[in-house]
C-alpha cells in the first residue's frame, strides 16, 4: 500500500472510533419537520424612540385549541436599545421586529400588550392566514402556510394615560 492509502486509513479509523468510543452522534434532521414562525413588526416614531429610548414593547402569544382556548402563552419583548439598527420610512416611523420560532401547526392569537405611554392604534400589512379582532391578531399556521406576520403601530400619550397590564 501506499503511503497515501495508509494515511487516509488511519484517519478513518480514527474518525469511526472518536464517533464510537466518545458517544458522538450524528443525526440528520427529518425534512418533514414543521417550523412555523410568526414575525411581529412594531412600527413607532422615531422621535418617540429618541425621547423614551429605554421603552419596551410587550407581546404576547396564545396556542389556541379547536374551541378557541388558550393552551399555552409565550411573551416577546422589543427593546428599541437593541435593535438600535432599525429602518425608518420616509414618514419618520422606525420599525422594530420580534420573532416567535419553532411554532407548531395550530391557531393562535397575538396581542400587544399595553404600557404607560403607548396604546394599540391599528395593526396591518399581515402576511399568512391572518384575521383582526380589535386589538389582537389571530392567525393559523399549517403545512400551506407556515409563516405569518403582522405589523403594529401605537398611538403615543403625552399625559402617560394609555393602558397599563401587568405580567
């Protein structure tokens, strides 16, 4: 044998026994795996951003059953400090962005959750099975529709006077 051959060889070997010996394993991800996701976007003043900077948008999210119950709730933060690289549209409005990932086949509802300075105003430009309800979003993801997405935009109190819920 060549020397060539030899090594090449002894590098498998050495590969079979570190997955073997020290408990590596491979697994390949099953391509039928359903990876729902839903992208909220928060769309604010910029000037509002600049003036309140430590501001928090709260979100939250509810698996609905076939009776329309809620089974299990997840909340989302947008903290513009951290996504300090938002764009902002020739009308001044920056927009924010929070995702949910690894969602499952199923209903759900959206809801922004209110603050101090802020109110819900409107929602719009949904992507997805999406449908509105005063101030949620509700939206279905299935195998024909596995993302969705919906855009938020409040309406700023000078006095403070907007709705205030707690965790």
């Amino acid at each position: 044998m060549k020397v060539k051959q030899v090594a090449h060889l002894c590098l498998i070997g050495i590969l079979l026994a570190t997955v073997f010996f020290c408990g590596i394993s491979v697994e390949a991800k099953p391509a039928n795996v359903f990876d729902g996701k839903f992208t909220v976007y928060k769309r604010v003043k910029e000037t509002q951003l600049l003036a309140n900077p430590d501001s928090a948008y709260r979100f939250r999210l509810e698996w609905l059953d076939e009776n329309g119950q809620v089974t299990k709730i997840e909340n989302r933060r947008i903290l513009p400090e951290e996504n300090w690289l938002y764009p902002v549209d020739d009308q001044g409005y920056a927009t924010l962005k929070a995702e949910f990932e690894g969602l499952e086949p199923g209903s759900y509802r959206l809801a922004e959750l209110g603050t101090m300075q802020y109110s819900f105003q409107k929602g719009g430009n949904y992507s997805g099975k999406v449908r509105t309800n005063q101030n949620a979003v509700y939206f279905t993801l299935d195998e024909e529709t596995p993302r969705a997405s919906a855009t938020f935009i409040s309406r700023h109190h000078e006095t403070g006077a907007g709705l205030w819920l707690h965790l």
